[in-house]
C-alpha cells in the first residue's frame, strides 16, 4: 500500500533515480568480476515464468487461466464456497469428494474463506460484481440479509422437485424459519443448537447421573441451582462455564438468548428488520442478575476465553460447559475424557435453545436450466451425505437422515436431536445474525456482566447506545 | 540528475530572486506533450479523480453497496453519524498511534543505516540489498513473518523474552496495550528499505570534497554528520517525513491480516472502519463520509508540517 503511494509522488523519482544512476556505474564496474545482479535477476525472473506457463497446461492449469484472463471455466465445473474449518471443514472435504466420485474429477471447484464478517462480504462482493459462485453455505440468519439485499434467487418447488426433494423432507423448525415473503431462500443442511456438554466423572461425584450413565433431567430453576451447588463442591471450583473474554462475544450472546426465550414474557430483541429495539427489559435483568447470581457464588466463571473455558470442563476442574455441538470434535480428541451432552434445560417457563442452521444458497447469476439443474443436484448430494454432516455435532435437517437407524445410533449426538424443535433462532436485522455486528455488540456487554463489571442496568444502556446507530440508520438492503 | 549538487536553489528563492527563465520548449511542443500525458491522464481520471469526485458525492446520501444509484439524500446525516460514533474516534486516534509509532524509528533508523552503509567500501550492496529486500514482500507475507515471531510462548518474541528471564505473557498482539506496538515493530522492519533507499541516494550526492575540507579543518566523524550531512539532507529528511506520515496514516493491510482489529477494537484504524461499513455493513454512503473526514485530517496534518517547515526555513535563511 504505502511503496503504490509514494510511486505517485514525482519527487520520489529524482533521489531514486539518482541512486540508480550510480548503481549503473556500479554493475559496469563490477560486471567483470562475475554474475551482475541484473543477469541474476532476470534469470530468476526467467525461471520463475516456466512453471506457470507449465501450470496453464495441466488440470489446475485451466484455472489459473480462467483467474488470470478470465476464460471460462468447463461449464461442468460447479463453484462452491463455504465457510467450514477445523472438524467441519475436514467433513466438508469428505462430502464435496462424494460428490466427485459421482459426477467425475472436475465436475467441482470448492472454495473455503474465513467465518463471519469477512465471508458474507466476500459473497455480496462477487454477487453484486457478478462472479459469485454456484452454490454458497450461509448461515440462516445471515441469508435474510443476503436476500433482503437480491443477492439470492428463490428455491422453488419445482428446482426442489427437480432433484426429488419437497419441504416435507426437512425439519419444520430450520424450513419455516427460512421462508421469507413466501418464497424459500435457502436449503437447510442442518440445526446447530447451543448444547450443554458434561464430564461424566464429576458429574458421577455429584450424583447426577442416572442409572444409565446419563446425565439426570434438570427440570426447573431449583433443580438446576442445586446441581451447579454439588458440582461446585466437587470441583472446589466453578461447576459450570461459560466463555465470555478475549473477543468471545457469540458464546454470552448463544447463553442469555438461550435462557431469555424460555421466558414466556420473551419479545423479540428487535423488531421491524432492526429498526425498533424490542427487547423485554425485565426478562433482560432477571436472567443477567441470575447468571450474576451463580458467578457471585462461584458456580460460573467470571472470565475465561474460549478455549480455557473448554479445557475446565475437559479437565474437571468444572463439571458443565454450554457451547455450540461443532465442539464435540474437540472434546473427541482429548484422550481419556468421558463426557455427554444433553440439550440446555429448561429453567424457566419453556424450552427453547438458542441455535442457527447452515444453508445453502443460489447466488444470483445467469443460469442456464442445465446449471440450475447442477447446482440442486449438489444441495442434493450433500442432503444424502448428512450423516457425515452429523458426526461433527449438527442436527441434520433432512429427515430421511435424520429419522435413519444410523443417525440414532450416533452418540452423543442424537442424545440432543430433540433441540432442533425448539431452536430460536437471532431476529432479522440487516446486520444482525450469526457472527455479526449486532452479536459483537450485544455479546461484549454481556461477556461485562458476567466479569461482574457492568450492572444488568448499565449493560443495557451500553446495548442502548451502541446500537443506537443501526437503529437509527434505513437499512442499506 | 547530474547536475544536482550541493548548492540546489531553493524554488522561492528563484522566484524570489527576479531571474527569468526561459523554456527551451516552443508553444507547439505542448501538443505533443499532452498526447505524452495522455495514457496517464485517462487512468489518473479514471480511478483517482472520478472515484475521489464520487466519493464527495455518495458521503450525502444513503448509498448501498448492493442496490444501483445513489439512494435517498441524507444530507450531512452520515457526517453526523460518524462525528457522534465512539469507535470512529477511536479508529482515528489509532491510526494517529500507528503514526507517533511508525514515523520516528522509520525516519532516524533509515538515516542511521544509510550512513552507517554509506562508509563501506567494499560490499555496500550486501547492505543496501538487506535492507531494502523486506520492503519488496508483500503486506501478507511480512504480516504471516511477524505473526510466527509473536506466537505466544513458542514464537521468537518470546524466546529472546525468557533468555532475559521474562516470563512471556499471551503475547504481544494479543493484548490491547501492546497490539499496536507489535504490528508498529513490523511496519519498521517492512518498510524501512525505501527511506534507507532515499537518505543513500541523498548522501551520495554530497560532494566528496566537503569532507575532506572538514578532515583537514580536524572536523571528528560525528562534527562532520553533524554539520555536513544531516544539513545536506535536510530536502530528503523533508520528503521522507511528509511521505512517511501519509503512509502511516493509510494503515490497513498489517493491522487487518495481524490483528483483525482487535483485542475488541483496540486496534481498529479508521481505514478498516471506512471498509467494515462499505462493504460488511453494505453502507457506501456512510463509508464515503468516513474516507471524507480521514481524508481532512490527511490534508491538514500535511498542510501543518508543510507550514512548520517553510517557517523552520525561513528562520534558516
């Protein structure tokens, strides 16, 4: 950035030109005693051309040439971005080979980006340049604004149809959540549910377990308070942890949406696509004073970052950890740590349970039939590998897998299925959403209410006027 | 080029002076000097004064990025906006942190290194190479580089910290006091090549003869830099200075591939708010207000340094 800036000054020129002058007597006077750099370099230059050159005749050479001159690609050829790593990316990489496997060895491009922010502007970005993908993953809650924006074309029964599928093959949750003015903006791959993971053992010294070697039901408030109480006097330490430091503002977000909505006074957090703040303010405090509650009482942490609060319950130095499934990877690799999970109880008036979905979208492009026809046949052959999808925690939304033998079988991950049915999901805002603008926000106040530094009161207001910018502002879609 | 020598007149002083001086160009070279300037001309144009001209413009109403035309007309709304937001102050001061961090180190160690280079005989290049090959790399590699030096207890940094009998901590960018001083250190080490570049090209055109007057006179090494070379590169120390503040004022590549911003927001600079709003929030409007105000402070920071400094010449005079 700064080299291109300074180029532009003239003046810059005449010192570097002069320095260069010298450096020519230099070379002439040094050229006898060998290799000049000049030649050195050129050579360099010379040998660096040949693979590239080399590149453009084989297989991936066609798309280095479609990158640099912008010839196309075989129109077989489905482009496919996504936002999978770790655990998730390595399934993800299993799935797009079964789909090699059936359609031949070029037949897909698949592109993964970094999460959040930085992926959903990458494909409003190509969208709106005109060179998006075929086929995108989206998280539900960030296709709304996607969609809001005509970034997407509709999924209509006849593309679901053209690859036998209908909406009845889908869970209701996920599938009703994504109709947005009647039409389907997206194909739910999955649910991915706030969870509560436990260690058996700690759990076992305080009694929670059941015959079975389950961890017991916690019905009510009473119940689940009692719980953290033993768990704590086995742990002389936290019994429960909730990462809330270091940057982690989604985890405070996932916890407090998860327990608000069990209220049966719960409105939205924002209404009217994010243009009003909704929020019901008492069922805000009674559940930031309850959670501040347990951390005066040492039950929860004050403040450990993602990976800390994960290593306590891994360790036993806590017997409970809420977080997203996708962890289950994770806790699978430690040696020796046997650990469940079941779904977040129901403390108050109802169940519900913070969550999300991965999808898949079809940017808008001109498509022929044929490539319409391509990119459903892919959200197809994912549907059909989601048993693959399901090792890595998430709840598949497509129900001949969801409903197979193989699938309840599958433990842990069956044990919490159930959460797909009560999910709630973030209210639409245009930057509002998994990993947005409104969940840095919202969350970072709440990670401070649980270190204790700011009162449920204060945190509110900081929410208030923080947000109050968005609130404000028409929405740019 | 050749001609340049120690006694360059200074422009306003020509002026000044009531010499005429007169083109060998005659009015019909004009023509063709245009059709030169041209192929420039169409670029410069293109994309520098027509998006600048569009920027102006968009900053008054509710641009999106994904919607065609300009939208509704906000007036100075996005101004407003910008002017009352916490972290677009905050975006600002970074930058003019990275700025007080960068400029200093990047103007003193360049002029040290270049006259430290400049008294070789033998093997100068090896110098002038090293120091000038890290400012060839790009932002994303230089970035990775400091990245892996960083990395809390196993990187570098943290090697030469317990050989000091310093417990490394959780790393220097990963607290938001020394974030910014991590991703400072780099840029130095990037770009310190090109002001290097200048001050050896400046001191290359002292003439010889100075010093050796000074020798004789029994002028010691440091009288001589004193009183010879650091006057005569007072024109470069003003070129590299006004250059180095603009650039440090444009941050963006290291901060966003080494940070992201963060610790939070602790090292946010406000090019990368203009881009979070242009393109993650999708609000080219207020983005364009954001480039608009940035762009202010730009001016009028240049606009102080170049008064200060005609008065600093003034008084020399």
């Amino acid at each position: 950035m700064s080299a291109r800036a300074r180029l532009w000054f003239p003046h810059t020129t005449h010192a570097a030109a002069a320095a260069h002058d010298k450096e020519v007597v230099n070379d002439m006077a040094r050229s006898s005693t060998g290799l000049s750099r000049r030649a050195f370099l050129a050579a360099g230059l010379g040998a660096a051309t040949v693979p590239l050159l080399a590149g453009c005749s084989s297989g991936t050479g066609t798309t280095v040439a479609a990158g640099l001159f912008g010839t196309k690609l075989p129109t077989s050829t489905l482009i496919y971005w996504n936002l999978f790593g770790g655990g998730d990316g390595t399934r993800m990489q299993a799935m797009e080979a079964g789909y090699e496997k059936q359609y031949g060895a070029n037949s897909l491009q698949a592109t993964t980006f970094a999460w959040g922010n930085p992926y959903y502007t990458k494909v409003t970005l190509a969208t709106v340049g005109n060179k998006p993908p075929d086929v995108a993953v989206s998280h539900l809650t960030r296709a709304k604004p996607l969609w809001d924006g005509g970034l997407l074309e509709p999924i209509t029964d006849d593309d679901l149809a053209s690859v036998g599928l209908s909406a009845s093959d889908f869970s209701q949750r996920p599938w009703n959540e994504q109709r947005t003015d009647g039409q389907n903006i997206c194909v739910p791959l999955d649910t991915h549910p706030l969870v509560m993971f436990y260690n058996d053992d700690v759990c076992r010294k305080a009694g929670l377990m059941d015959s079975s070697g389950t961890l017991k039901k916690l019905n009510n408030l009473d119940e689940f308070e009692s719980a953290l109480a033993a768990i704590s006097k086995v742990t002389k330490g936290p019994a429960m942890t909730i990462a809330n430091v270091a940057g982690e503002t989604a985890t405070p977000w996932r916890v407090f949406w998860t327990f608000y909505n069990q209220h049966s006074q719960a409105t939205p957090f924002l209404s009217d696509n994010g243009s009003k703040l909704t929020v019901n303010e008492d069922v805000f405090n009674d559940v930031t004073t309850r959670l501040q509650s347990w951390v005066k009482k040492g039950w929860v942490n004050s403040g450990l970052d993602y990976a800390t609060a994960e290593s306590y319950m891994f360790t036993g130095k806590a017997g409970l950890y809420l977080e997203g499934e996708w962890e289950i990877t994770t806790a699978q690799s430690v040696k020796g740590l046997k650990f469940g999970i079941v779904p977040v109880p129901t403390l108050y008036d109802k169940a519900a349970t913070q969550a999300d979905s991965h999808t898949f979208v079809l940017p808008r492009k001109d498509r022929t039939p044929e490539q319409r026809k391509q990119a459903m046949l892919f959200i197809r052959s994912m549907l059909d590998q989601s048993l693959t999808w399901a090792k890595g925690g998430h709840i598949p939304a497509y129900q001949p897998v969801a409903r197979s033998a193989a699938y309840k079988t599958l433990k842990p991950q069956s044990d919490y299925a159930s959460v797909a049915s009560s999910a709630v999901y973030d209210d639409p805002a245009w930057y509002g959403g998994s990993g947005s603008t409104f969940e840095n926000i919202v969350g970072a106040q709440l990670g401070l209410v649980q270190q204790l530094t700011l009162s449920p009161q204060e945190a509110l207001q900081a929410i208030k006027s923080q947000l109050s910018v968005y609130l404000n502002t028409p929405s740019p879609l | 080029m050749t001609t340049a020598t120690a006694a360059r007149p200074r422009p306003r002083a020509v002026r000044n002076s009531g010499l005429t001086y007169r083109s060998p160009l005659q009015r019909k070279d004009g023509r063709s000097a245009w059709l030169f300037l041209a192929p420039f001309g169409v670029f410069y144009l293109a994309f520098l004064l027509g998006p600048t001209i569009y920027m102006l413009v968009m900053s008054f109403f509710n641009t999106s990025m994904v919607r065609t035309g300009l939208g509704s007309f906000a007036g100075f709304a996005n101004y407003a906006e910008m002017l009352t937001r916490p972290d677009f102050w905050s975006s600002l001061l970074h930058t003019l942190q990275f700025t007080l961090y960068t400029t200093p180190p990047l103007v003193i160690l360049a002029f040290v290194f270049a006259v430290l280079t400049n008294r070789f005989n033998r093997g100068q290049w090896f110098f002038r190479l090293a120091f000038f090959l890290p400012f060839i790399l790009p932002s994303a590699t230089i970035s990775l580089i400091w990245v892996f030096v960083f990395t809390p207890s196993t990187g570098l940094w943290a090697m030469v910290e317990t050989w000091f009998g310093i417990t490394p901590g959780s790393g220097v960018l990963s607290s938001p006091n020394t974030a910014m001083i991590g991703v400072a250190i780099a840029t130095v080490w990037w770009t310190l090549g090109f002001n290097f570049v200048l001050y050896i090209a400046g001191l290359q055109e002292i003439p010889r003869e100075l010093y050796e007057a000074a020798a004789v006179d029994g002028a010691s090494a440091w009288s001589q830099i004193r009183f010879i070379t650091i006057p005569m590169l007072a024109r470069t120390t003003t070129l590299v200075v006004l250059l180095q503040i603009i650039a440090s004022l444009k941050i963006f590549d290291q901060v966003y591939l080494m940070t992201g911003g963060g610790p939070g927001i602790s090292t946010q600079v406000s090019l990368q708010l203009i881009t979070g709003t242009a393109f993650t929030d999708n609000r080219l409007g207020a983005a364009s207000a954001a480039s608009v105000l940035l762009f202010i402070v730009i001016i009028v920071i240049a606009i102080i340094r170049q008064l200060t400094d005609r008065s600093a010449a003034k008084k020399e005079a």
